[in-house]
C-alpha cells in the first residue's frame, strides 16, 4: 500500500500546477500520475470529469512506481475547500507516535 506523504493544498490559481511540475522532475520526489486526484473530496457525488479517482485501489495505484526513500506527493487544490476532505485525508494518514 502506497499513499503520499504529503498534499499540495492551496487556492485555485496559487501556483500548485508550477510547484507539482517542478517536483515531479525531482529524483527525490514521485508525484502522482495525475494532477488534481481530488481523491479525498469526493464522497459519492457523480461528476466524472472531476472526480476520476474514485476507489482507495484507484488512488494507491496511483503511486505505483515510487522508489524506497522519495517523498511521495499528490496535489488537489480541491481539498482546501472540500467539507469532507479533512476527515478522510485524516481517516488515511497512518497514527503517528
């Protein structure tokens, strides 16, 4: 099981396109294979055009190809004003100690 280690969250417009393109060519950093997942926003709403990402297989799959040591990211601008995005971005992240 693969999820990111950390989200581009910002305002639409705020230059997370730039930031999520300039990591991506970074060795140190996988970025998911799709920009804008919004894979933590949706909850069973029926728009296929912005939420593709829809299952947790789809999401992990997503990371697929990410090597041991690098920073494994994901950017959905989305989140910052998705009501559900908090609890599930919270519901995934693993405890810390």
């Amino acid at each position: 099981m693969t999820l990111p280690t950390f989200l581009l969250i910002g305002p639409s417009r705020s230059g997370t396109t730039s930031l999520y393109y300039y990591l991506q060519q970074h060795p140190q950093v996988f970025m998911s294979r799709i920009k804008e997942t919004n894979f933590f926003a949706y909850e069973g709403q029926d728009d296929p055009e912005r939420f593709q990402i829809r299952t947790r297989a789809q999401y992990e799959a997503l990371f697929d190809g990410a090597r041991p040591g690098q920073a494994i990211g994901e950017a959905s601008p989305i989140y910052l004003r998705s009501p559900v995005a908090p609890r599930r971005i919270r519901e995934a992240s693993p405890p810390r100690d």
